[in-house]
C-alpha cells in the first residue's frame, strides 16, 4: 500500500468529492468510529445520511439559537462570571456537551453537576478515542479507557434513553400522542427510520457516542481557537475593537478562524480501486490519499499572500466557503456546519435576522463580558495530542458586572 499527500486546496476539494476514495482517518479508532456516519461508505452511508439530515433541519437550527441556547449559555456562564473567569475549555465543554447530548437523544434525568462533569468526563475520553491516530499515548492503553467510558454511556445514559424514545413510539403508534410530541434528536430519528436501516443497540451506541463527542469537542475547540485569534487580532487597535461589538463581525471572525483551525487538520481516504486522483495521477487500490487540510485552508491561491494569516475581512472567491474545508465538503459534509457556524451574513446585516451560531453567539457572550487571557496564567497546548488544540485556556472576565 502506497501513501500520497495533497495540499493543493482544489485538489483536496476534490478529492472530499471523490466517490471512489473512502474515509480512513479514523481506522484506528475503531472502539468509537466503526461504523458510524463518517465512517461509512456508498450506500449504506447514503441511507444513514438520508435518514439522520432530517434532524438537521435550518428552520430547526434558528428556533434553538434564538429560543432554546441563550437559555443554556447563560446558565452555564452564570458560576464562572461570579467567579470572575475559568477555563475556557471547561466553559465551552459544559455548553457544548448540553448541546450535543439534546441533538445526539441522550437524556439528563437530574441535571445536576454531578451528571454533567460525568458526561464531560465520557464525551472527552470518546474524543481520544476518535482521534486516536494522532494521541501521543500508547494506543492500546487509550481503547481500553475509552471501551471503559462507551460502557458506562450505555449503561447510565444510552439505554434508559433508548427505553423512553421506544415507549414513546409504541405510544405514537397507537395513536395516543402525535409526530410532534416525539423528540427531534438523532436517536428518535434512526429508530422511527430503523425498518430502513436495521441497526442493532451496539450500532446506535455507537452512532449516538460519535455524534456526542464530535459535536463537543469541535464546538468546545472551535470557541477557544476563534477567541484567541481575535484577541491577537485586536491588540491594543481601538478600532478594532469597536468593531467586535457587531456580532455579524464576530461571525467572520469564527469562519476565518475556523479556516484556519479546521476541527480536523488533515482527512485520510483509501481508494477502493484504482482512480485518477488530482494532484496525484494514477493511485491504485488500497492506496491511502492524505489530504492537509490545514495547508489547503492556507492556500495562497485562493486565499490570498497573507493565507496564512488571521485577516477576518479577506475577500474569498465565489466558490469558497469563508471557513474553506473546514467542514469537509461533498459526502461527508459535516451536518452540524449551519448549527456551529451559522449561515455567513453579508456585512452590515442585521444580526437579529441573521441565522449567526452557536459559536458565534458564545464568543458574543464571552466579550460582552470583557473575556481577557490571563497574563501570569497563559494558555496551553494540549501535550496529548499532536493535533494543534488547546489544553487549558484560562480566561479572566474584566467587564464591570461580570
């Protein structure tokens, strides 16, 4: 087996679109990733991908960022603006995992903070997991911590929701409550669609504990990189920073650093049999294809001389998204794009009718509240991972009131 790298942005937006290349980053997470969205391919992708996309709905996506979230993010702010700062990682995670445990269908019976450090806790260890490939920890070691934590999702999380979600379609079926009574979740979805696609309970765990832990940790990671790069941006420029209170502003702000920050740096995909790749030529079967992601996103000829660079207004073609590959592209296309990011307002819109997301709408928050790094307390890399994340971030809040 043959390795090839890309790094061209058009040739790597090309081969994201490429049918006959599938997905292998995730090869060595198996204990998470078997068989779950991502990883899937041809056909059986395509059921799963057309029966999940019915949760994420943009209507639905406005209604949870204009009436459900802003209840949630000033919940979750409340202890830390009281305690004059925290870990921004903490912060992001505790929004984050809220988030993405309504969406994936797992249920929190108490709420309490006992329950959500836990789930913090699980989502993290996934997380590893996922990511596996670029964990700087003995492998084997990780998969048996993360078999661990899957164990404890399924027997205090995922089952009893699993049991409620059932009950409530027998109760749907025979006529006592309505569609609209049952949850819009993706565990809801793939078990009203199950006789389309016949997954076992191992298979929806799995489905479940993907969606939870990709959700968290990109969104948790995506609020910390963004808030970084536009405190770096703005200095001591006043001008600059009057500019950070139009929230339209602020979600440029995300796109570019998602650009720069992909939640993935590079994507892996084998070729089922031999193809012409572009960038590459001839690839045979079982070849492995290496997309840099990162380096596609810092693509001069697309992006600019200063591509690599934090420049919140740069001018990208008509054919590029502002975030560049950031959420893939073609068939695995991440389906939460339009929840975290939004959908990119002209400047100057008016940002109570723009559909702006959840990222944006936190990093609203936390600079409305004055958010600073620490100086005596600076950030610092995460040493487990050879991804370029975050490990702790320790904000302080300087806003009076705060």
């Amino acid at each position: 087996m043959a390795r090839h790298r890309i790094a061209a942005f058009r040739d790597c937006e090309a081969a994201l679109r490429n049918r006959d290349l599938k997905q292998a980053l995730y090869d060595a997470g198996k204990v998470v990733m078997e068989g779950v969205l991502l990883t899937l391919h041809g056909e059986e992708h395509s059921a799963r991908r057309a029966v999940e996309v019915r949760v994420f709905r943009r209507n639905f996506f406005h209604y949870y960022e204009r009436v459900v979230f802003p209840r949630t993010l000033a919940e979750t702010l409340a202890p830390y603006l009281a305690a004059g700062g925290g870990d921004l990682l903490q912060i992001g995670y505790r929004l984050t995992v809220n988030l993405t445990a309504d969406f994936a269908g797992i249920d929190r019976p108490t709420r309490s903070a006992e329950e959500t450090e836990r789930l913090i806790a699980i989502t993290k260890k996934l997380g590893e997991g996922a990511t596996l490939v670029h964990s700087t920890r003995d492998h084997a070691e990780v998969s048996a911590e993360v078999a661990a934590v899957q164990a404890e999702l399924r027997d205090r999380f995922f089952l009893p929701s699993l049991a409620r979600r059932r009950a409530l379609l027998a109760d749907r079926d025979a006529g006592r409550i309505a569609d609209a009574d049952l949850p819009r979740d993706v565990l809801m979805t793939l078990l009203a669609g199950n006789d389309e696609l016949s997954l076992s309970e191992d298979q929806l765990l799995r489905e479940i504990a993907f969606y939870l832990q990709a959700g968290a940790h990109s969104t948790a990671n995506a609020v910390v990189h963004a808030l970084w790069e536009m405190l770096e941006w703005t200095g001591d420029d006043k001008s600059r920073w009057a500019r950070l209170d139009d929230p339209v502003f602020i979600q440029h702000c995300v796109h570019e650093s998602l650009r720069l920050h992909p939640a993935s740096p590079e994507a892996w995909r084998t070729a089922t049999f031999p193809v012409k790749v572009a960038g590459i030529g001839d690839v045979a079967g079982q070849d492995r294809v290496e997309l840099d992601l990162y380096l596609a996103n810092c693509d001069r000829t697309i992006f600019g001389e200063t591509a690599d660079r934090f420049e919140p207004d740069r001018e990208v073609p008509g054919t590029v998204l502002r975030s560049g590959l950031a959420f893939g592209i073609g068939l695995h296309t991440c389906l939460g794009r339009e929840l975290d990011g939004g959908v990119v307002a002209r400047p100057g819109a008016d940002p109570s009718e723009a559909q702006l997301g959840i990222v944006t709408l936190i990093l609203v928050e936390l600079l409305r509240h004055g958010a600073r790094i620490i100086p005596d307390d600076p950030p610092q890399r995460d040493a487990g991972t050879f991804r370029p994340n975050w490990g702790r971030f320790p904000v302080r809040f300087t806003a009076k009131g705060a």
